[in-house]
C-alpha cells in the first residue's frame, strides 16, 4: 500500500485491507434470522456501529447484505440489533480475523 | 478420536487462560489449553499498556525479555480535548523505570505467543484452531467442553472459562449475565509506524522510555470513552474507546471517529508521517460486577474478560486477568489434590478474588461508572471545557483586567450550574471514589 498521508482520512476499505483474513470459504458465521424483522427495523444499527462496514442495507432488494468475510469479530453488531435478529458466532476454530500486533 | 480426558481443560489461551493453565500444569494436573485461533494471539487485542507486577507472578523473567517489552512508561498523560484546544495534565517519573518498571508497553500477538509456549513448557497441552461451542454437563456438575472438531467432545475434572470478553460458554452457563450495549465499551485501535528517533522526540522521551496519552472530550466526539495513544519500539497504539450504545445514540462509525481523532490539530503532529500498519476492534466488557458475574459452580471457574473483571477508569484488564487466571488455577490444584471439584471446594476462587486487588477494586469502581455515565454532559463537557475557557482567559493578553477575566470566568460556570449544583457534583465524585 501506498504511504498514507495523514492529512487524507484513511477509508474503511483500506483500514480493513491492512487485516489478516483466513477466510472459512463458503462457511458464513453470520445471519440474519428473519429478513422480514429487518423491514421494520427502523435505524438498522448493524449498518451504523459495526467497525468494518460488514453490514449493509440492500434497498433494491430491501435485505441487510452481509460481508461476514470481512467481519473482524467484535460481536457489536449482535448486541445493538433491537430484535435479536442477527445470529452471530466465531468462525470456525483456525479461522477469521488473524492479528499480526494485536 | 475417542473421548479424551483430562484433568483441566482452561478455554482461551489469552492472559487469563495462560496463567490458569501454567498454574495448574505446574501444580501436577494434566492440563488442555484450547485456542480458537489458530496460534495463541492472533484474536487478542487490547490498548497497549501491561503492568508488570500482574505478570511477574507467573513469569518472573517476563519483564528482563527484551523482544516482549516495547517501552517501559515512564510518563502517563492526560488531556482534555476541545475543538482546537487542549487542557494538559501529565506525571513523569524515572522511578517507574527503575528496578521492576511499573508498565510496559506490548503487542499482544507477540505476548500471547510467547505466554502460551511458557504454558506448554510448564507442561500443558495446546489445542489451536478450535472453537468450543457448549460445555458438557453431567448432574448438574461441568464434566467437559464440547468443540467444533469432528468427535470433539473433551472430558476434564474441572473447566476454566478464560474466554474473553464475549463469553458465550459464562453466559450460556448462567455464571454471566447477557452482555448490554450501554455497560460495554468498543474499541478500535491502529498500529501506526513511526520511526524511533521521531517517537522519542515527539513525546521528549530517552532512548528506549515510553509514554502513555489518554484524551477525552472532543478526542471521543463527546462520547462516553477515551482515546489514547502509547509509544511502542517503533510504533505507536492508536486508539480509541467509547460505551457501544453511545456510537448509535451519535450515529457515528468507530473509524470514522478514529479518523476525526487522527486528524485534531492537536493530535496530527504526534502522528505524522506515520504508516498504518493493522486495524482492529474488540469488546471491553466495562460492566464489572453490574453483570453480577458468578466465578464459579460446580466443575467450572470464569476468569478475566470473561468475568467482567475490567477497571474502566483506569484502563486496567490484563492485570485481572492474569491474577484471577492465577487464582483460578491455583484453586484448582487445591480442587485436584482433594479430588473434589464441586462449587463448595471452588469458592475457594471467590475468597481469593476478594481478598485480592481484584474484587477490592471492582467493588470501588462499582458506582463510579454509573455515577459519569449520569453525569457525562458535565465531567466529560461543561466542566472541562470551562476550565479550558478560564485558563485561555488568564493566559491571555488582550487589554482586560485580570479581575474583569476571573468575573468572566466565574460567570461561564454559574451560567451553567448553580453553586449548589456544582458542589453537589464534587461531592458524588469524591464518595464514588472513595465509596
């Protein structure tokens, strides 16, 4: 990557491109449990507090779009959906996020 | 494969999963210590700070490891931000690097690596790349984990939850409370590169000596949290905190709000230059004994994050979790030599949590987090940044008398809180901390 200047805000993309990933492919450790609760969710916390952008809002096809790849396993999103709709567990053992400092 | 069995299983291979397992595999147990990831570390993320006197107990060479240690702190720093503002306040001492250096600065991944080869050279066993999912039960005693292997079931005597801030298996178990949005901090951080040199001159430090930074108010955009910055070798921990639910009542994204703290006016010089090198969030779980933690039942102990045991006010974690990991292991052993592991013989762990720091200290802080929870518009706002707008005034030279500045002054408070407001403020400060 390119030195980054201070004076430019660094974008969530190349935040996250900085992170180890041991992707479980086709293995996904998040879901939503019911897409209809989502359509009456009113501010979709997921889509404002998760630290790597995993969660989206698909308004064409009116679902929350995952990016569970990119997940960096803070559970926080799990924890402000008001309806416990989001179904959230570590990958599997050996997988996910892999810190080089910590 | 078969049932396997041992006599201790301790789930997580971070700070409080170590010291138990080092305990008890040095206390003749034989002793599995199981890994989600794929090597010990490698999911492990805290601000940056380690005192050595929690760690010494278990690794008394701990702190003579030079590739271990980034910098002794020899200098803590706090500052009150405001937009283009800064109220200073800093201690330094070369007393803290002299004999055992009271703090260092670590890289977790490269502290938990080495903590967990300790653990194995004490004789424990390593299980990496494994995720417990649920804890087996027979009569109502813990008898076992569950993993996600194929025939994972793993049998032990006694079982250590050393599991971390998100504790699935404690709260599945009844000994955790559910975790909330509004009694947990998240916390993002970067490691950003920065020459030695630039590092030490920078922060005004000697060769080799560390600084810590804590900034609040505008650091934070007004959130209930802090951020800070702490000097590595030839890096620096950049980062920042607040209470989870506070992000959504602000509707602002943890790195969009990391971002605004890299580039305050008063905070870009100390970074310039530098280049990111990792990102990275994680759960503190700051609700201490508000989640009216259980640390035990029968076959079964809760040690660290996993506990709740965090110190929010003084950015105080891994030390909990190595002595309570030390405690429960230690409990243990005593359990194994009885050969008795029901809830009566592990409240042992409990008694020795209360007459320790541990338990002291999350009993003190108890009150204090609800109390600027409750109170945040006026310690993390009002006040400081009256104190900001008093000292601008006295240091400023403008033609206006000093009496008319300190009636100025005087006037900005009262027109916010009466006298009899801000007195009953200090009050319920000072009894929260001494309560």
């Amino acid at each position: 990557m390119e030195e980054q200047s201070q004076s430019q805000r660094m974008k969530i993309e190349d935040k996250l491109f900085l992170v180890k990933m041991k992707v479980d492919e086709g293995n996904p450790h998040i879901f939503i449990r019911n897409e209809q609760v989502c359509l009456s969710c009113y501010d979709k916390p997921c889509t404002l507090v998760c630290p790597a952008n995993t969660y989206t809002w698909d308004e064409a096809n009116k679902k929350i779009v995952i990016a569970w790849e990119n997940c960096i396993e803070c559970a926080a999103a799990e924890l402000l959906c008001p309806y416990s709709n989001i179904v959230w567990r570590y990958p599997r053992g050996g997988y996910g996020v892999e810190y080089k400092f910590g | 494969m078969g049932v396997l069995e041992f006599d201790g299983i301790v789930v997580g291979a971070g700070p409080a999963g170590v010291a138990a397992a080092v305990t008890m595999a040095r206390g003749g147990m034989r002793t599995l210590m199981i890994e989600k990831g794929r090597k010990p570390g490698v999911k492990n993320v805290m601000g940056g700070v380690l005192y050595t006197r929690s760690i010494t107990p278990i690794f008394p060479e701990f702190y003579q490891n030079a590739t271990l240690i980034e910098r002794p702190v020899v200098e803590e720093n706090f500052w009150f931000l405001t937009k283009d503002s800064a109220l200073k306040f800093g201690f330094r001492s070369q007393e803290f690097n002299r004999g055992v250096p009271n703090a260092f600065t670590v890289l977790r991944v490269k502290l938990d690596e080495w903590a967990a080869k300790e653990a194995k050279n004490a004789g424990a066993l390593l299980l990496p790349s494994t995720r417990v999912d649920d804890l087996l039960r027979e009569d109502g005693q813990i008898v076992g984990v569950r993993t996600d292997r194929p025939e994972g079931d793993i049998r032990a005597s006694v079982v250590v939850l050393a599991e971390g801030a998100n504790p699935f298996l404690a709260i599945k178990a009844g000994l955790v409370e559910p975790l909330k949005s509004d009694r947990l901090a998240l916390a993002v951080k970067e490691i950003i590169s920065l020459p030695k040199d630039k590092i030490e001159e920078r922060f005004h430090l000697n060769p080799g000596d560390g600084a810590t930074l804590e900034l609040f108010g505008d650091a934070v955009g007004g959130l209930l949290g802090y951020a800070f910055i702490y000097t590595n070798k030839d890096s620096l921990s950049v980062g920042l905190g607040a209470i989870l639910s506070d992000f959504l009542k602000n509707r602002v994204k943890p790195y969009e709000l990391l971002e605004n703290f890299k580039v305050h006016p008063v905070v870009k010089p100390l970074l310039e230059g530098g280049k990111p090198m990792e990102y990275m969030a994680h759960l503190i779980p700051e609700a201490g004994l508000r989640a009216n933690p259980r640390f035990y039942a029968d076959g079964v102990m809760v040690a660290g994050d996993a506990a709740m045991m965090v110190n929010a006010v003084h950015r105080e974690g891994s030390n909990f979790a190595f002595a309570s990991g030390r405690m429960a292991g230690e409990t243990a052993v005593e359990a194994f030599k009885r050969g008795d592991f029901s809830a009566r013989t592990l409240s042992a762990y409990e008694r020795r949590l209360k007459e320790s720091f541990i338990l002291k200290d999350l009993k003190k802080y108890r009150n204090l987090t609800p109390l600027v929870e409750r109170k945040k518009m006026d310690f993390l706002k009002t006040y400081p940044e009256w104190l900001v707008f008093a000292i601008q005034q006295m240091l400023s030279v403008d033609g206006v008398s000093k009496g008319e500045k300190e009636k100025r002054i005087k006037e900005a408070l009262f027109k916010k809180k009466s006298l009899l407001h801000v007195a009953s403020d200090v009050y319920q400060l000072w009894k929260a901390f001494h309560g």
